[in-house]
C-alpha cells in the first residue's frame, strides 16, 4: 500500500536532512565552515592526488641491508652464543648471508652445533601465526672444526615482508604529523611501497622524511686515541669513526648506550641561551633508567647522539641527567628541528628505503579535471532531466528531486567516511546519475503495464512499486558484488576510488530512487485523489 506510518515518513525525512546537512561543508567557502562546529566542519570530501596535486613517491625496502643487517645480528649472537657455551673459536667473519668460524677444538663440534640450532626460529605467516615449517637459520658442521651458519632464502623473504608491514605504518606515523590528510599508502609488489599525499607539493621535504632510517643511538666517544689516527692506523675493535654533519670526524663506540626506541617523545623547541632550534626527547622508563646510569658513570666525558650513522652532536656530559629527557642541539634550520622530531616520534624503520619513481602533479592540472567532471555532471543531469520530464511528466519531476537527493547522499556519505574523491571518482558519479533514474524508470513502466491491464491510478501505481521492487534488488545487488569486487581486487587507488563512488551510489539508489520516490508520490495521491496516472 502507499501508506506510509509517521515514523516511516520521520525516517525518510530525517535520513534526507542528514544527507543535505553532511554535504553542505562540501559547497559552503572556508570562512564559513570555519565557524561550524567541529564535527559537521570536518565532514568534508577530501580531493585526490589527481585532482588537488601533491606528491607521489614509489619506495622500495634495500634489500641488500636488510641482508647484511641480518647477516651482522647474526655473527653477533653466534659470538655470545659460543662465548656463554665456553666454546673456542677464531676467525670469525660473514660470507654474504653465512656467518663462518672455526673451532679451536674440533671436538666441541657438537656441542656448538646444538648451541646454534637453537637460534633458529620457525618462519610465521601473517594469517594467525600459522607456520611454514621452515626456519630462517641453518646451521651445518664442516671438516676441521668449521661451522656455518646461514640464513635461508624463506627467512629473509619473510623478513622483507615484516619490514614492507612496518615500514607502511612508520611511514603512515610520519605523514601524519606533517599535518595532510588521506594520504595514500599502499604496498606494490613484494617489496615496494606506494605513497601519495594530496595537497604536498614539496616532494624533497618528502623524500628527506620517507627516506631516513631514523635510527637513533646514545653511545659514548671513544678517546683512547683521536679521530684521525683511527682513520690512519687501525680503530679500536669495540669502535668505528663516524662523521657529524659538517664532516668532522668522531671516534664512537659501537657499544648502544641507550637506543632511540626507548623515546616516548620528541618535540622542537628553542634553546633559552642562543634561540637556536633543537629537539627536545623523553625516555620512558628503561631508557630513563639507563641514560641516568649511563650519565652517571660518564661525567666529563663526551656523548655522541647518532642518527642513521651519522653524529648530530656530542657534547660533555657536566653532570648526571637523572630526569629521563634531554635535548639534541645541532645546527638546526625550524624545519630541520621539526622533521627530527616527527622522525624520532615516529620511530626508525626496519630498514633503509630506496626511492625508485617520484613526481608531482600539480594543482592547475587537477582544476582541469574537476571543472571536466563538473561539465559532464552537469551535461549528464541536463539530459537526464529532459528526457525524465519528457516521458514521465510529473512522475518525471520526482525522480528528478530523488536523483538531487541521491547525489547529496553520494556526497554525505563520502565526508562522513573520509573516503577520498579521485578523478575515477568523479566519472563513479556521472555514471551513477544515469543509474540512479534507471530504478525510476522500471518502476514507471511497471506501473504503466499495471494500468494497461485495467487497474485504477491508484492501485496501479501500488501494484507497480510492489512488482519492481525485486528487479531492482536484484539488479542493484548483483551491481553491488561488481563493485565491493572492483574494491577488493582493484589494486590501485584510482580503481579502488571509483569502486567506492559506485558502491555508495548503488546504496543511495535503492533509498532514494524507491523509498523516497514513493513517498513522494503518495503524498501527491494522498492530495490530488487522481483518477488516471499522469504518465
């Protein structure tokens, strides 16, 4: 029946206001979203790369010291490992992925054997933990007394994978703080990762971000001898020469005092004394704990803060730093100061990323796109409107204001979601245009073939809506698995875009072109008491 109960009509009405009130921001200027609350000023579309401009980087983790890396945790647990066991060894050293040693009693083969298989950790899948039955170490005795350790193929590609995870997140931390919105991050491949950030037009400031490790360490300086006889004659074992900023050479232990994941916090500021910008850091606990011990035992002795192997600074400690925070001074730009800081919140990556594809889009040729997509919406609902008022007549008229009300939802939608509009987004709404009247128009004709058959207005019109009701579900519904799909499946973000405009389109049609429409016209059959259709 066409009757509607208040709290149906309530409902209707009640999801129309939210959709045009949602949707508002979206056509209001700044000045006036401004002065609106917090939780409707928000609700805005948020503009693609495509169409706003920004930056677009491809990464890719360096495999290579990803291996190496490895390759060095691994001779360095072996060491402790057969130190702990009381096994004698010498020559010590790494062959690309395999660690080598040889036993000073070849007897202890063995034993040491045993020791080191216990290394070995079982390789996890990230589907619940589930295992490959692999591990990532193997250990085979050789003549003689040699040992070697390697590291398997399956181990090291799981490892890539780990870092690929969370290099996704840092990088999300990261961008984040720079203050823009919906970044686009997305892994590529087994070892890339795609980054695009609307509305960034400085890609160098990006790159400088995305493309440190970040890995801090507190260590202390080594002055058993000067920077410049190491570098001429040969370090001490436990020490290497590292270079600060402006190329000075420093002699630093290899021994991590304190390391940066042990900060809480990272924020830029002002040095009080000679208004120079510096970084300000907090430990949590541990780290608190140990910088005290560390400052405590080290008074008049230089301490070296090192970010990515290269010294920022090393000043004298004066006295023990009990409090668990510090500063890192240095000749910092604002920007530099501030860039440290959100590094240092952010945490260090898993490994160092490669830059393999960069460009910009500029915001002139996203205007273009959008005044493009706003001429073929508005071609397209021109001739929408014709033909709809040509055909239907008054019928016509309120698929109109449903198609009107169905865009606003669209709209709504996406800002209540924070789904980020792409130019593919823009040809998902031009084509739902079309579909959205193409419910109408099935139920019209059914009404139509309900008159034909000698029904009155009225029942014919309920009698259509009822018959249509089915093929709508069913066309929208099948249309709905194309696009979660084309969601899932799609990839890219442009793909992945459109697929959203067309699923929150097919969603809104079925509300607007039938609900909607039908209340509409029972109200108007509730007024007029119409003898025959208008169509």
């Amino acid at each position: 029946m066409l009757h509607f109960s208040r709290f149906k009509t309530l409902a209707i009405l009640g999801i129309t206001f939210l959709g045009i009130l949602f949707a508002l921001p979206n056509v209001l200027p700044n000045s006036v979203v401004q002065a609106l609350p917090h939780w409707l000023a928000s609700s805005r579309v948020t503009l693609g790369l495509d169409l706003q401009g920004g930056s677009h980087i491809l990464l890719e983790v360096d495999g290579a010291a990803l291996r190496k890396e490895r390759a060095e945790q691994v001779r360095d647990e072996v060491r402790k490992v057969l130190r702990d066991a009381r096994i004698g060894y010498t020559g010590l050293a790494i062959r690309d992925v395999t660690v080598q040693l040889r036993l000073r009693d070849p007897a202890d083969t063995d034993k040491a054997v045993a020791e080191l298989r216990k290394l070995a950790a079982p390789i996890t899948t990230n589907l619940l933990g589930g295992g490959t039955g692999e591990m990532d170490l193997t250990v085979s005795p050789g003549s003689d007394g040699q040992v070697s350790v390697s590291l398997t193929e399956a181990g090291l590609n799981a490892r890539v994978r780990s870092a690929v995870d969370q290099s996704i997140e840092i990088i999300r931390r990261r961008i984040d703080q720079l203050g823009t919105v919906e970044p686009n991050i997305q892994r590529q491949g087994a070892d890339r990762i795609l980054v695009q950030v609307p509305g960034l037009q400085d890609p160098q400031r990006l790159k400088a971000l995305l493309g440190q490790t970040a890995k801090l360490s507190f260590r202390m300086v080594d002055q058993s001898m000067s920077p410049q006889q190491a570098m001429d004659g040969r370090p001490p074992v436990d020490s290497e020469v590292l270079r600060g900023q402006d190329g000075t050479p420093y002699l630093v232990e290899k021994q991590v005092r304190v390391s940066g994941e042990d900060l809480t916090d990272a924020q830029p500021g002002f040095d009080q004394q000679t208004s120079q910008p510096l970084v300000t850091f907090r430990f949590n606990s541990n780290g608190a704990r140990r910088f005290a011990t560390t400052t405590q035992d080290a008074v008049g002795r230089p301490f070296a803060i090192v970010l990515d192997n290269q010294v920022i600074s090393a000043p004298v400690i004066r006295e023990p730093i009990m409090g668990g925070s510090g500063q890192i001074s240095g000749s910092f730009t604002v920007q530099q100061a501030n860039d440290l800081a959100i590094l240092l919140r952010a945490g260090a990556l898993p490994a160092p990323l490669k830059v393999m594809e960069e460009r910009t889009v500029g915001p002139s040729l996203g205007q273009d796109s959008i005044e493009a997509g706003k001429t073929a919406a508005f071609v397209a609902a021109g001739l929408v409107a014709v033909f709809m008022l040509a055909v239907y007549g008054l019928f016509g008229m309120f698929a109109l204001i449903a198609l009107a009300v169905h865009i606003t939802l669209m709209f709504a939608l996406q800002s209540i979601l924070g789904a980020t509009l792409t130019l593919p987004g823009i040809a998902g709404v031009v084509l739902t245009i079309g579909m959205a009247v193409d419910s109408n128009v099935v139920i019209f004709e059914r009404i139509r073939d309900e008159a034909r058959e000698g029904r009155s207005a009225i029942s014919a019109i309920d009698k259509g809506f009822v018959q249509a009701l089915g093929t709508i579900l069913d066309a929208n519904i099948t249309a709905l698995a194309t696009g979660v799909i084309l969601f899932l499946l799609g990839g890219s973000g442009p793909v992945r875009g459109f697929a959203v405009t067309y699923i929150l389109g097919l969603l809104t049609t079925v509300f607007t072109a039938y609900t909607l429409t039908r209340l509409m016209i029972a109200w108007w059959v509730k007024w007029r008491r119409p003898a025959k259709l208008p169509i």
